[in-house]
C-alpha cells in the first residue's frame, strides 16, 4: 500500500512534512516531536496546507480488500461508476 499527495508542489517545505505525516495518522503531538515544533506550529502549518489544497491517494496493489473474484467478467466495467 501506498500513499501518494497529489499537489505538493502548492505547500512549503515544513507544510509537506506536516501532511506527510499527518495523513499517515501521526498524531500533532509526536509530528511536533520529530520535527522540533509545537503542537500549535504543526495545527497551524496542517491548517495552512488544506487550505491551499492538496489530495490524498491511496494506491493498492493487488486486491487485498478481496473485492475482486475469480468469476468477474474482466472485460466488463459496468458495475463500476466511474463518476
């Protein structure tokens, strides 16, 4: 599994390395720790970044949430809404 930000290229430095480790579930406290700010510094640079906007994507190889069988017609995408 993988975790990708799409619009990184809008956030400073510190601001990606908040949301990188937020939106992997870090918590303010330990983000302040690792990266020798205070919790309110870290609030505010999270806040900062979500308003400048960015997009979180999970990426799954494979099919580990076994939502896929063998008897699905692989051609076939109309049970997907692609909306």
């Amino acid at each position: 599994m993988q975790l990708e930000i799409r619009g990184l290229e809008k956030l400073s430095f510190r601001e990606r390395q908040v949301v990188a480790l937020k939106e992997s579930g870090t918590k303010n406290d330990l983000v302040a720790r690792r990266l020798g700010l205070s919790p309110a510094t870290v609030a505010t640079l999270y806040n900062r970044a979500k308003q400048k906007g960015y997009q979180v994507v999970l990426v799954i190889e494979g099919d580990p949430l076994s939502v896929y069988t063998e008897s699905d017609d692989e051609g076939s995408n109309d049970d997907l809404d692609m909306s």
